[in-house]
C-alpha cells in the first residue's frame, strides 16, 4: 500500500461545494502515478520504453462528499499483475478523521506504440520484477 495525500481544489467542486464525481477518477490516477514512482518505476519511463498502460475498466463508489478545503489521503494497492494485466484498489479517506470517502478499482493492460498486446513479463521483465512485490497478498 502506498499512501497518497491531496488537498481538494476549489475548481473540482460542484455549487454544493462537493467534489464533482468525476475527479474521483483522477484521484486514483495521481495516486497511481505516485504509487509507481514509490516502487521505482514510473509512468514516462515505461512510456519512454514504448509501453503504454490504459485504463480499461474503473468503478468507483462514493460512501460520503469530499468537499472543497478537505485534505484526502488515497490509499492505492496493486491487486493483481499478470503478464498482460493490472489491477488497484483505492480507498479514500479524510485524512483528518480517517472517515472512509469513497472506494475504488481500476484495471490495466499492456500496449505498444502501435496498440498491440504487450507480454510486460517478457518484454519488461525489470519492471514487471519491481511491481510483483508490492501486489496485496
């Protein structure tokens, strides 16, 4: 588990003063990104390598309003990895009372340049090794 930590924006909110539930979806991507460059190994060098990762599914579901001024901590895990998939878990919380905010999934596959399938355990076999470890339980 990698711990991410961000304060809400005005312009991410609704009227309400509620986060719009759109950016719950960034959310997990900004905690994402942070998670792999805690585990040594980030976004722009696998994209330099010619290997992209896209979003091929993601759900989230909202427990209580985050609003504007509020700090969140993300907690993100890597729940599976395969050679041609990944998938987090995300659950965020009010990082002053630990209140559960909103869960979430996301899953992930391996592409290169020209959108094929990408086998990352053979083709990346380093930066498959470097995410294996960190997968929850």
């Amino acid at each position: 588990m990698h711990r991410f930590v961000r304060r809400v924006n005005y312009y991410e909110t609704d009227k309400m003063g509620v986060v719009h539930h759109s950016n719950y979806i960034r959310y997990f991507e900004e905690a994402r990104t942070f998670f792999m460059e805690e585990a040594g190994y980030d976004y722009p060098r696998l994209e330099r390598e010619g290997i992209m990762s896209p979003v091929i599914s993601v759900e989230c579901e909202y427990k209580k309003p985050v609003r504007y001024g509020d700090t969140v901590n993300i907690d993100v895990y890597l729940v599976s990895m395969t050679a041609f998939r990944c998938a987090f878990r995300y659950e965020v919380s009010d990082a002053a009372t630990g209140e559960r905010r909103a869960v979430g999934r996301s899953e992930h596959c391996y592409l290169n340049g020209e959108g094929g399938i990408v086998n990352i355990q053979r083709q990346r076999p380093e930066f498959f090794d470097a995410f294996l470890p960190e997968v929850e339980g």
